[in-house]
C-alpha cells in the first residue's frame, strides 16, 4: 500500500536554520566510519528536511535491527489497552505449559515489565542460549535460565527479554506482530508494506527483524512526540510515551564502553534516554530520535558501528539548527539545501574495464577465499555481449540450498539488481592485476568488500558491517510476504 505524504515545510518557516542541516550533512559524509542511508527531519509536525544516499531511496524497506524493539514495544501498549496483557503480570501466567518446569523463584517472579525495561534480573544477553542449537521453544528456554538477580533490579541488554514480550503479545492477539498492528497503527499511520523476520518456532522477532522505510520511522517518532495522537485521532494510551521513555532501571556503564554517553541515562520501555529526548535505535546506526523539547523528530538509517558519534553529531550540529522562531530571508539557504538533499549519493568503488588482453584469463578462473570462514565459498566470473557478471557462491550454497548471487559488473556508478536480494554493486579492475567490487544488500545496513586477484586465484571478502542474522547472502533482504 503506498502512504500519504507527511505534511512538509521548508526549513526556515519552522525555525530550522538549513546551515545547521547542511553542516550535519558535511559531517556525516567526512566521518570516515559512519555510511549515511537515509534522514528525515521532522519539526512542529512538519518534514523539513529528507535525502537518501543513493542506491538507497524513499521507497526501500531497511533493516532496523534493535529499532524494531519500539514497534514492539507499541504493540504490547495497545495489547495492554485492549485488555489483553497487564504489565504487572508474571511473564509465566502467559505460557501456563511450561508451570511445572519452571522452579527458580526468580524466573517465576519475572513480570511483564521487567522483560519490557530489559531489567529480567540476567546481569548478560542470553541470545546465544536462548535460540541455541536444539532449542525448539525460545520462551521456555528463557525462563529456564535463572536470573543473576531478582527482576527489576538490574539491566542487560537482553535480545531474549523483548523476544519474550512479542511472544506474549503473539499469543494473546492471536496474530504475527505486524498483522496486529496494521490497523491499530501502521494503516492510521499512512505506514506502507513492513516485514519481519521471523524464528523456526514462526514467530516474529520482536527484538530485531523489522524492514520497513525511514518514512515508517518518522511517522512512528511522531505519533511518540505527539503522545500518541496522529490527525486528531488517538492511537496510543494518552501517556504511553512518556511510560515507555522514562527510565526504569539504570544503564550507566551496562554497554560496557566509557564512550557511550547515550547509553548511560536509562532504559524505558524499549526505548533509551538519550542526552537530549529519546530515541529507539538499531545496530550499525539506525535511528528514531524524539526531542520534545525542541518538537523534533529525525529519522536516519546508516552502516556504522561508531553509533556515539553520530549522535555526537546531531547534538553538535543539529540542536542549534532549532531555533524558538521563525527564520525570514533564507529562501536561497533552504533552497541549497533541498538541491543538495535531492541529489546525496555514495561514492562508487573506483575501478577500470577488464584488461582487454587478459579476459580469457579472467573469464575461466575460479577464486576461493584466503579465510575459509569469510562469508564467500567461492566466486567466478563469466563475459557475455553485455558485459560481464561475478557469481559469488556463500557459505550457504548447498544440495539443499542455494546461497548463489550473481552481479553483472564493470559498469560506471552503482549497478542495481532485485533477484535473488536486492544489490547494488560497483567497482573494477586495478593495475595490479585484481578485481575490487563493492556489493550494497540495499535492504540492510551491509556492504560486503571482494578483491579477486588473477595471479594466485584467491579472494578476499569482508563486511563493512557483519550480518547479525546469519550467514547466507541471499538472506540479506527484507522478508517476502510483507504486510
């Protein structure tokens, strides 16, 4: 389904100074660790500012990695509104099967809101035992890890505590997270297609999984900043969000960085306390920041694991953007920076056309990979009238499944490609005798780096940022069968 626009404005009508924009935007694209997706910036209600670094676009579904924990977090409110689940009840009282198993006090005495607020008493990330080899119930497999401490007391970030949430909100809605928010939130919201990964017991993650557009991020940040009311109309309990932000069990030094300032001030429910507002956010950069005091929101995908200092740069640069009053005079700064917004895009991997002399070299070698536990099992490369295409076989790439992608290459600038996962790829031949590509999974935050060389027939392969999904290639893209 496609979305009505968001309300729009330029910049400087809402008190946003576009020199401040423009200089984020400078920052962004010279900090040499931070690959910038995608920003919206959302002021008194209205788009001010929107720009994608082309391959990505408007209309592409990203991965949101831990972001998705807000969705699931709105989910459980409007179950809880419903009368579905009560926050103060025993997580256990929703799953009465696992009763008898079930002995630790601690485990018994964990409550809905403790698993909310990551506060379920373990002093770690349990994800490794929770969704082990042989584990056919993730649930029952986190009640029976005895918590360190009682519930409520300590915080960990804790994939299998929200996994636990959206396993209750599965089970007392009767339907897969995205199907119950569809028309409780995504529809009221204008939000289009989603999709979520899903386990082998065929639930949604909750914790992790969503693809959905940056637009869905803005429009979720929103309707949090507006205490949950969207056109005139109430989606969310009036004070959820300031339920879900307050912070309910202290975070300081739980992430185990001295740098990590935004980490530091509490966890609410499924959502952080930031320096400035709050935010709900994802692995390797992707963002939904809500600043009530200055009525903003901003939405931004990106590949980076330097998450502290891109929010170091939006405090540095953006807050004093937003200034109390209108700005007059700034038709020309305004309309510099929706020229430069329009036309953001991530530089190609350099490279040059296939030797001409060596092409029948190229076009029967094979290359294996230098590491045999990288993510590439092999690639090859094949020429036809059109050019040329690099077939890269995973680690997944076996009888019973095929993790096969072919890449046609050699062309100027980014070369898109929707089956089997969208890609977009660039990159060429060097002097020294190699083939460089560069691979965008354009549905996720990944780039996967290849270097082929023809003299010994290997190949190197590594991510920018690693999947943290699995392993195989042409898992990188958002879930078919979206909603």
């Amino acid at each position: 389904m496609s979305a009505s626009a968001l309300p729009s404005s330029c910049p400087a009508a809402q008190g946003v100074d576009a020199s401040g924009v423009q200089a984020f935007l400078d920052a962004l694209e010279t900090a040499p660790e931070i690959e910038p997706h995608s920003l919206m910036i959302m002021r008194h209600g209205h788009l001010v500012a929107a720009g994608w670094w082309a391959p990505y676009t408007a209309g592409r579904r990203h991965l949101l990695y831990s972001l998705s924990k807000s969705f699931t977090a709105t989910a459980a409110a409007l179950a809880e509104a419903e009368g579905l689940l009560a926050f103060d009840a025993p997580v256990l009282s929703y799953f009465p099967e696992f009763e008898a198993g079930i002995t630790d006090p601690r485990s018994r005495g964990m409550l809905v809101r403790h698993v909310a607020s990551m506060a379920s008493g373990h002093r770690r990330d349990t994800v490794d035992e929770v969704f082990g080899p042989g584990v056919t119930e993730p649930v029952r497999q986190f009640l029976l890890l005895p918590p360190d401490a009682d519930p409520g007391t300590v915080f960990a970030y804790n994939q299998p505590a929200t996994y636990t949430l959206a396993a209750i909100v599965q089970r007392v809605t009767g339907q897969p997270l995205t199907a119950y928010l569809r028309p409780r939130l995504l529809d009221p919201l204008g939000i289009g297609d989603v999709s979520w990964l899903r386990d082998r017991a065929g639930r949604e993650l909750g914790f992790s999984g969503l693809h959905a557009t940056t637009d869905a991020v803005a429009r979720l940040g929103q309707l949090y900043l507006s205490d949950g009311l969207w056109a005139g109309e109430r989606l969310l309990p009036e004070g959820w969000a300031a339920r879900a932000s307050h912070p309910r069990t202290p975070t300081a030094g739980a992430m185990g960085d001295v740098d990590r300032q935004d980490w530091d001030r509490g966890y609410g429910y499924q959502f952080w306390t930031s320096r400035h507002g709050y935010r709900g956010d994802g692995a390797f950069g992707q963002f939904c920041l809500v600043l009530p005091e200055h009525d903003v929101v901003i939405a931004a995908t990106s590949a980076t694991e330097r998450m502290q200092e891109y929010l170091n740069l939006v405090w540095e640069h953006l807050l004093p953007a937003f200034g109390p009053e209108p700005l007059t005079g700034r038709e020309a700064a305004d309309a510099e920076l929706r020229e430069r917004l329009a036309r953001l895009g991530l530089p190609p991997a350099p490279g040059a056309p296939a030797p001409p002399e060596r092409e029948r070299d190229w076009a029967t070698a094979v290359f294996t990979p230098r590491a045999q536990d990288g993510p590439v099992r092999s690639a090859g490369l094949a020429r036809d009238a059109d050019g040329w295409t690099l077939t890269l076989r995973g680690q997944g790439d076996g009888p019973d499944r095929s993790d096969r992608i072919d890449l046609r290459i050699g062309r100027a600038g980014w070369t898109l490609a929707e089956d089997p996962v969208p890609t977009a790829v660039s990159g060429g031949w060097t002097e020294d005798g190699t083939l460089a590509v560069d691979v965008l999974f354009v549905e996720t935050p990944h780039r996967l780096a290849l270097t082929c060389s023809l003299a010994d027939r290997t190949l190197t392969a590594h991510w920018g940022t690693p999947p943290l999904h699995g392993g195989r290639l042409t898992a990188l893209r958002a879930p078919r069968g979206s909603v």
